[in-house]
C-alpha cells in the first residue's frame, strides 16, 4: 500500500500587532483571529489560507 502524504500542515505564526505566536492550520475554513488583540491572522480562500500575520515555521 502507498502511503499518502498529506497537503495540509500547521503553522506558527507571530501577531503583526502584539507579537503574539499562536499555531493556525494551512487550510482553515474560517477566518482566524488573535487570540490577545483580535486582529485578522488567517482568512480562507477556498484551498490554502491567506496569511496576514509574520510566518515564524511550519509545523
């Protein structure tokens, strides 16, 4: 059997506004906000997310 790899990942990214780290999933199907300020870290765009945080690693 072949083992399938999967294309979704999690990522840590830091809070372009209070600098606070928090992991996100590639493929979220709502939009993300920051757990301390509330600003929008990730929005769905149907496949892949649209980051608007500072992307620290993938996990």
């Amino acid at each position: 059997m072949k083992k399938s790899i999967p294309d979704s990942k999690f990522i840590k990214v830091r809070c372009s506004k209070c600098k606070n780290e928090q992991v996100v999933f590639s493929k979220p199907t709502s939009t993300v906000s920051c757990l301390v300020c509330g600003t929008l870290i990730a929005k769905p765009t149907g496949g892949k997310t649209r980051i608007e945080a500072r992307v620290l690693e993938t996990l």
